[in-house]
C-alpha cells in the first residue's frame, strides 16, 4: 500500500494526515494540487500517543 502524507486546515488548525491508497494514483495524474481544496466526506481520528524515551 501507498499512502500519501498531506497537512490538513480548516483555516484555524493544521494537522497531519494520510490520503487513501486508492487516492495515490489520482496525487499522479496530478488531479490535486499543492495548497488545493479537498471535500471531506468521512474521516477517521487515531490518535497514537508517544510513549517517554528512557
């Protein structure tokens, strides 16, 4: 699998996140642009707490 890392806004707050598999081939051809408008319809929220380094 293929993810893709992007940095999500609505404007007030950024975040990181990870487009879909199925989405790289459309990152490809070029169909979404750097700093381009995305409509999200589901999300899904993990949230992975970092554990203390000893």
């Amino acid at each position: 699998m293929i993810f893709r890392l992007f940095t999500a806004s609505d404007g007030k707050i950024k975040l990181k996140a990870v487009l879909r598999s199925i989405m790289s081939s459309d990152v490809n051809l070029g169909k979404y642009r750097n700093l381009g408008l995305i409509l999200l319809e589901d999300y899904n929220i993990q949230i992975i707490l970092k554990k203390p380094e000893r």
